[in-house]
C-alpha cells in the first residue's frame, strides 16, 4: 500500500525537518554504540540496537514527509514497512527487521530471554539500516549531511 493510502488511518503528512531528522540520526548513532556495551545484558544490547532500527526507520519516513500515528496501535510495523516505500528497502530485510520487532515485543511483554544470536542480529541490522538510510539520505538531499554523519 502506498504510503499517502495510510494517511489519517496509521500516518500523518509532515513537512520533513532536518532538525529533528538530525537528532534521530544522532539518537540512533548513540542507541548503536550502546548495543555494543558488553558490560549490560544482552536483553538492554538487544534493546538498544532495536530502538536504533526504530530511530532510522523513523528519520527515513520523516524525510519521506510522513510521521507515524503514535495513538493507534502497530506503529513500529508501520515504520518497518514503510521502509520499502521509503528508502527501497528489499522484501527480505524487511522481513527480518518485523522479526526482531516481534522478538523484542515477547521480550518487552513476557520477560523472556533474548539470545545472544538476536542480539548479533539486531546489531548487525542495524548498522547495515543505518548505512542505507544515510546513503538514502545523501542521494535524495532531503537533508544536508556532513562527513561525521556519514561515519
């Protein structure tokens, strides 16, 4: 479904803010280096690197010109999903980042023990999402990023 279909029912229009933009990128970059802090549990690691996926996906929708309906139920999957329409995400990735959403949702929820593989595995996604969205970002000029954003 197309993006401007969801309005009203998961998303609302925005004019894209390279502020705030910036900041989720920022957030996203210390959410990355805090999933990489062996010193915590691999469920805090494991919550760090989704929130970073959450974070990038976010920033790329914004710059796309929408924000999610926080009020209404499923917005992380909205955001997940949109990064086909968004920045062209592949089928399969996308797959595998709803994955690590319903992971950390039984972990949030039942308490349940996140394996170290999970954890490898969001970092992992992570990063490569972090790479594809600044990439994205870069090409569409939504935004004016430096080098250091780049990093």
């Amino acid at each position: 479904m197309r993006l401007e279909k969801l309005v009203g029912i998961s998303l609302e229009k925005i004019t894209p803010d390279a502020v705030a933009i910036k900041r989720l990128l920022s957030a996203a970059k210390r959410n990355l280096a805090d999933a990489e802090v062996e010193a915590v549990s691999d469920e805090n690691r494991f919550d760090a690197g989704y929130k970073a996926i959450m974070q990038l996906a976010n920033a790329a929708l914004q710059a796309k010109g929408y924000r999610t309906l926080t009020s209404k139920p499923g917005h992380h999957m909205t955001m997940i999903q949109s990064l086909g329409q968004s920045i062209g995400l592949d089928t399969r990735t996308i797959i595998v980042l709803d994955a690590l959403r319903k992971q950390r949702h039984v972990a949030d929820y039942s308490g349940d023990f996140v394996p170290l593989s999970a954890v490898v595995e969001c970092l992992t996604e992570a990063k490569e999402l972090e790479r594809k969205v600044l990439l994205w970002l870069r090409e569409q000029k939504v935004i004016i990023l430096d080098d250091e954003d780049l990093r």
